[in-house]
C-alpha cells in the first residue's frame, strides 16, 4: 500500500481533468492508481479539499481561519457528489473564518461582508405552525456545541475526535455520513441521526447501518449507542425502536421571544 497521503493521490487523480467530475469517478481514477485505498479517506479528502464545502471545516487544518490558497485547497464543489479543480481566477479566493456567532465557516473573501448560504445554516422560520430548524445542519451543528450538557446519558458526552484530528460532524462512512458521533466520559460512542421532516420512521434502519459500520470498524470492544432526534417521533418509530435497546429517541423543542426595540435618544 502506497505511503502517499490520501489527499495527495486525490489531487493527483484530479491534475489531469479541466472538467466537472463527479466524486465516484475520483474514487475510481484513485483505486487505479492506488489499489486498496480506503473508501472513507478518499470521500474525507474530496470534502477537505473542496474550498466552498461548508462540511471542510471539520477536517484537521481546516479548524482555523485561514485564507484557502495551500495545497490542500484543489477542489470546487459544483453540485451534490460533483467537483471540478479550483481555479481562484474562475471561483474567486475562499477563505476560512470565524463569523459572528464565533464559529468556523467558509465564504469568498470578496465577499467577507456577508454570510454566504453555501457555508452557513439558513436563520430559523415557521413552519406548518412550528418554530422548527429550516436546515438539518443548524440543528447538528447546535447540538455538537452543547454535547456536554445533554442529560439523561449514562455519562457526560463529547464529540468524537479520531487520530487524524477529524470531528464526529457529517463523521464519513463507507455506508453514508454519521450526522455526529459522540463519545462519553465512559468510552461508549453514540451516533446521532437527526430527522426534521419527513422520512422519521425509516430513521431506524439507517440509525442501525451507521452503528454496524461502527462497531466494525471502531468500536472495539465498546459500547455503541444510536440516538434519533426530531421534532415529533411518530407511533410508528416508537413501536420499532421498543426491540432495540441500543438505540434512543429524542425530541427536541424551541421557544423564542420577540421584543419591541425603542429608539433611545441621545443627549
């Protein structure tokens, strides 16, 4: 097996195209180069290496406010599943920041003086009614903030952090991305998927295939945990979940005020 990092024979795969390709066509390009490379890695490097990918952030080097103009910044993300090479004259320069609410994000650097929809979660709307999260990914973002103060767990949660310094948000699989994968103070991991509309009772079969892949690929002896969070769990899921212990539901709530601002005048 070759030493190379993975990234490397990602960008390598990809020095030869000028067009859009799509991530399974890179996997290819590298599995022929490199047999036996793992799958996992080389989803993980597309992701890191793709400057406009809101999902980059949580890759080692990518943790901290940087201007994307390394090595390590070849990839344009185009549409779901479909890169194209990075070409700052043709997508302008990206950068890594901090925004107001004091988290990581990506955005154009000409264009640092708004957020931009490509790299942060939508505000919270109405709907059907219901104060709910507009986007799946505020939701698991708020919660991988706040792992620590969820209650109700045989010990304190934190989220998971693997050798390569990569967090348990959108965790990459071979079966699909882990929404977050936790580990408590007790060395039990916990995967969390997050349901806000519809499709919340076949949340159990796909739950179930994240905590395989786990506990073949990580747990090692450990416990492995699966909790479902959504607005409202329906009969349906409740019933199914009854026959699997390892697996918890959640639903979450939200309340918001809004107040009447006054002018205040000046002396």
């Amino acid at each position: 097996m070759s030493d190379m990092p993975v990234w490397r024979m990602v960008k390598e795969a990809i020095a030869v195209l000028d067009h859009e390709v799509s991530n399974q066509e890179i996997k290819q390009l590298v599995l022929a180069n490199h047999p036996g490379t793992n799958l996992t890695s080389i989803n993980c490097a597309i992701i890191s290496g793709s400057v406009n990918a809101a999902s980059r952030i949580h890759y080692g080097e990518n943790k901290k406010p940087r201007i994307s103009n390394t090595e390590r910044d070849y990839l344009f993300k185009v549409g779901e599943g479909r890169v194209i090479p990075y070409s700052p004259a043709k997508h302008g320069v990206w950068e890594i920041y901090k925004n107001p609410e004091n988290a990581i994000a990506v955005r154009l650097l000409e264009d640092s003086t708004s957020e931009m929809e490509s790299s942060t979660p939508a505000p919270l709307t109405p709907d059907e009614g219901t104060s709910t999260f507009a986007l799946e990914s505020h939701l698991r973002d708020y919660l991988a903030r706040n792992l620590g103060s969820l209650t109700g767990f045989d010990g304190k949660l934190a989220l998971y952090v693997d050798v390569d310094k990569r967090d348990g948000v959108e965790f990459q699989t071979d079966v699909g991305p882990i929404d977050i994968l936790a580990i408590s103070d007790k060395n039990e991991l916990y995967v969390f998927e997050l349901k806000l509309g519809r499709g919340v009772d076949a949340a159990l079969g796909q739950i179930l295939r994240y905590m395989g892949w786990v506990t073949e690929h990580m747990a090692k002896g450990r416990k492995v945990h699966g909790v479902i969070v959504a607005e409202e769990i329906g009969k349906k899921l409740k019933y199914a979940a009854t026959l699997v212990n390892q697996v918890r539901l959640m639903e979450y709530t939200l309340k918001f005020e809004v107040q009447t601002v006054a002018l205040t005048k000046q002396a």
